[in-house]
C-alpha cells in the first residue's frame, strides 16, 4: 500500500529523466516524511536502513523515501489493538 509515493517520472522520447514524488497526498506525505526523519534516529530497523544506503552512496532524497517505504510497512505489519 503505497500512501503519498507515487513516482512521477519525466520522460520524453529517448530521454529518461529522474522520478520524484509527489501528488494528491502531501498533508501525508509531509507527516510521513517528519516521523521517518525521528525514525532514522530512534527504531534501529530503520536506521541501519538508512546507514546501509547512505554507505552505498544514495542521495539524502532516496535514502529518506526508502526509510518512508520501511516505516509504512512496518506500520501496516504491525499488530492492531483489539
């Protein structure tokens, strides 16, 4: 379940430009990105997320939208109190 990450891309012809994200959902998108950036601090999942990519040389962007992907997954994986 993909809630505000839908690449867009800027293609044209021949010619393949970066994706970037953006769209319907930056109220969630904004909260998103705010509780990844105290995750990459506090849940140790996503921090040696983000330090594995970070080591490999990925831009600041990518590393903080694959830790968005890490968060949410872990959010929807997590058990739900009855």
């Amino acid at each position: 379940m993909s809630l505000s990450r839908a690449p867009i891309n800027c293609d044209s012809g021949k010619q393949r430009g970066t994706r970037h994200i953006s769209g319907v959902r930056q109220s969630v998108r904004n909260a998103l990105y705010m509780a990844t950036l105290s995750a990459r601090t506090w849940n140790p999942t996503i921090r040696a997320l983000a330090q594995r990519l970070s080591a490999t040389g990925k831009p600041f962007k990518v590393v903080m939208t694959a830790c968005m992907r890490g968060a949410e997954n872990n959010t929807a994986a997590a058990p739900q109190p009855t």
